[in-house]
C-alpha cells in the first residue's frame, strides 16, 4: 500500500504536482483497497490521498490569494471520501450477508445446533489448538433414549418437535463457550473447550437431569417412564493421535451407557487402564501385558466389532465380579480373561470376520480355532497361564456341546462359565449383519431358557438378577 501511494504521489508530481490532471488516479487505490480490507482502510487511504494533494497545492501553489487548483480539488476530496465509504458499505453489507449465509449453512434447520458438516469442520481446529495449548477438552456424544419409539408411537412430526425441544433444554443449560452440534438423527454432540473429565461429567449430568424434568407430550409412554438421555464422555488424554480417536472414544462411552439400560452418564476409559487401576501393584504382569495390547489394537484395525464386543465385555465383568463377590484373584483373572478372551481371532481371515452373512461350514471352523489359538499365545507370557484355560474354555456349553473339546458341567472353569454368560448376553444384544439383535430383556429371557444346558444354572440366575438390577 505505501509503495502505491509513493509510486502515485510521484506520478502526480512530475505531471504537473499541484497542476496536474492525474490526482484521480488516487481513486484506483481508494477502490481496490476499500474492496479487499474494508471502509476503514479505504477512508484511510482517501484522507492520506487528500492531505498529499492539500500539501501540493499549498506547497505548489505560488501564494495566489485565490487557490484555483485547492478550491476545483475540493470536489476531488469528497469524491474520494463518498467513493470510500461507498464501497466499504456495499463491501460490509457482502460480508455479513455471506456470514450469515455460511452461519445458516452451518445450522441444522431442525434443532438449530450446529450441523454434522460443521462439527467435524470446528473440532479439527479446537483439537489443534488445544493439542498446541496444553488445554484440556472434552466431548458430550448424547443420544435420546428410546426416541424410535417415540417416534413410531406419535409420528415424525412430533418427533421433529421433540427434538426441538430437547436441542432447547440442551442450549438453556449449556455455557456460552460450549458448542452444540446435532450429530445425525437422535444423537447431539456438545464440545467442551477447556473442560476436563470432572467437568465435563458434571455438566453431562447436568444436561441429563434437566432433559428428564422438562415435560414432554406423550413422554410417559416411554420406556424409562418419561424422556432421559445417555451420555458419553471423552476427554483428550495426550495419548490420541487426531480427533477421530477422540469422537470414537465418546462414542464408545455412549455405547456403554445405553446397554447398561440407558439414562446414565459414562466416561470413557480404555480397558487397560481400567485393569492398571485394579492391578496396580503387579507391574511385571502389566509389562508382560503391552505386548498383548498391541495384538488387541492389531484386531481394532480389522475388525472394529471385535474389539467394541471385548471392551463391553470387560464392563460386564467388572460389574459381575463384584455381584458375584468374586476374590480379588479371581477378579483379576476374570477381568483379564475378558480383555484377552479374543485374542485368536487376530489369525482369523479377515473376511471371515466382516462376514454379513451366515457363515459357511468351513468359516465356521476357522473361527471355532479362535479360543485354542488365544491360549497358545497367552501360556507364552508368564503369569497368564490361569487366564488361558479360562480363555480356552470360554465356548464350552454346560451340557458338553461347545468346542473346542467338549467339556460339560464341573469339568469346566468356574470364571469360564462365568465368561461364557457374559460373552453370549453381549453378541446377543449386539448387531451383527447374520443373526438379529435381541433386547436386554429377550437375551436375558434366552439365558434363562438356555440355564442348565449352554449355561451353568446358577451362574444364569446370578447374572439375570445382577442386570436387572442396573
């Protein structure tokens, strides 16, 4: 810009200075820099244009009573100064349409969050700034629980209209820095600048109380006797890469909170960091442990179902050793046993893995090798050797029909028996693309049929009371 204006005020001097007929070149300036930066800049520039030539015309102007060349440029200076403020209006008036434009682009039209496209857009950039700034962040990944229902039983319409509403009650108990997002149908997204894993809960049970006392049409139809919502809660620990770990893990969180029967805050946390808080003291095991880890992360990568079924898996075990009032040695040897329990399946063929459909005979063998090819690789590190036959047997059927070798009743693992239950409950209540997902209360009623036979009777019971009681 200050080159242009050298270049112009010698232009204009050498054609005459005061005399010249080529002031208005100034205008060029006026116009092209009122259009990229504003009117600010363009009453800038048209004040600095109008003081050279002011400088001119008394510095050239040879001390005549009456400055002929000042009084003809007077209109000059006002044209420059209207050209300005001109443009600059018109310029202002085309950004905050195309705001606006871009701000409407980026709300959804229903809820009037944020839109899918956009959170993905903003947390790309809050991510990378809080990685820079050592700040903490948080993400909310909620769901409304049961709204299918909802929907069938009053219609799209008053669902629509619900959503609404709940994207209302999430706003009026948000704070100003919090950004909400509708996520795709039912589920919202809330990212938390600034926030770590105890605030964040704090304000995810927040957003659930407030949603469960608003009253809604037709809410008591509901299951839950009225409208609530499941939380998860992701906070960035230092140890993800980018920001897709960071949604998948909330994601992962909300999963956990609609199978342990919805309405509930949970918050992420990884399996092994949950066997490090109840093994803490034996670090040679959890050393032993990375490397198996690995293997887990191995079949992440091939097959996400796998390694979500293991992760809920552990959940349950936790809850039911403590229901089960297991010793804290057998909870350690259950809890690994549920994290390490498909650790064969990374020999299985992918495909077969992914397979959406029935599986064929010899699909089905592949896969059947799975429990003895998790032993193998676990009698290999010191201190699994216990885990491994609990591994190993983790098929077997009461009645003697599972594999891989057909032991029934006392024959089999007490914490075996254990897995057994819990693993079925799980790929019962899961999609898979060959077999229909069950409801908690039509897998439990299975265990229940199923008691005696695939299942150890009191085992079954055991655990149709403990989920119930969630």
């Amino acid at each position: 810009m200050a080159i242009f204006v050298i270049v112009f005020i010698f232009a204009i001097y050498v054609s005459g200075a005061n005399e010249s007929y080529n002031k208005f070149i100034f205008l060029f300036i006026i116009i092209s820099y009122t259009i990229e930066y504003g009117m600010t800049t363009g009453l800038a520039i048209a004040s600095i244009s109008s003081g050279v030539i002011i400088l001119m015309d008394f510095a050239f102007g040879g001390g005549h009573k009456v400055n002929r060349f000042f009084e003809e440029d007077i209109a000059l200076f006002v044209m420059f100064f209207l050209t300005a403020w001109t443009i600059g209006f018109y310029v202002r008036l085309e950004k905050s349409h195309i705001e606006y434009l871009i701000e409407h682009a980026n709300i959804d039209g229903l809820t009037g969050a944020y839109n899918h496209r956009y959170f993905h857009e903003i947390i790309g950039k809050i991510w990378e700034e809080s990685m820079e700034k050592k700040e903490a962040l948080s993400l909310l990944m909620i769901d409304i629980d049961y709204f299918k229902k909802y929907n069938d039983t009053f219609g799209h319409k008053r669902g629509d209209e619900l959503l609404r509403q709940v994207s209302a009650v999430f706003k009026k108990n948000l704070r100003k820095t919090d950004i909400l997002c509708r996520y795709g149908g039912d589920e919202f997204c809330v990212i938390l600048t600034d926030t770590d894993k105890e605030q964040a809960t704090v304000i995810a049970n927040h957003l659930r109380q407030a949603v469960s006392r608003h009253q809604y049409k037709g809410d008591k139809n509901l299951s839950n006797e009225g409208l609530t919502i499941s939380v998860g809660v992701s906070t960035f620990n230092g140890e993800l890469e980018d920001y897709n770990g960071f949604i998948e893990n909330a994601d992962i969180a909300l999963y956990r909170a609609k199978f342990l029967r919805r309405n509930r805050v949970e918050v992420y946390s990884s399996v092994f960091n949950d066997i490090e808080e109840i093994d803490n003291m034996n670090a040679d095991l959890l050393e032993n442990l990375k490397p198996l880890k690995t293997l887990i992360t191995v079949i992440n990568s091939r097959d996400s179902y796998t390694f979500k079924h293991v992760d809920r898996v552990f959940k349950y075990c936790l809850l039911v050793a403590d229901a089960f009032e297991l010793s804290l040695e057998d909870k350690r040897m259950l809890l690994y046993a549920a994290y390490l329990h498909d650790l064969g399946k990374i020999n299985v063929a992918k495909e077969t893995l992914i397979e959406n459909k029935k599986l064929t005979q010899q699909q089905w063998e592949e896969l059947k090798q799975h429990p003895k090819d998790s032993e193998d690789m676990l009698r290999q590190i010191q201190g699994f050797e216990d885990v491994a036959t609990i591994v190993l047997q983790h098929h077997e059927k009461y009645d003697g029909t599972g594999y891989p070798y057909g032991l029934r009743g006392e024959d089999i693992n007490y914490l075996a028996r254990i897995l057994t239950v819990v693993d079925s409950f799980d790929a019962m209540t899961n999609l898979r693309p060959y077999q229909k997902t069950k409801t908690f209360e039509e897998a439990l009623k299975e265990i229940k049929r199923c008691r005696g036979t695939h299942f150890d009777a009191d085992i079954a019971d055991k655990f149709i009371e403990t989920i119930n009681s969630l």
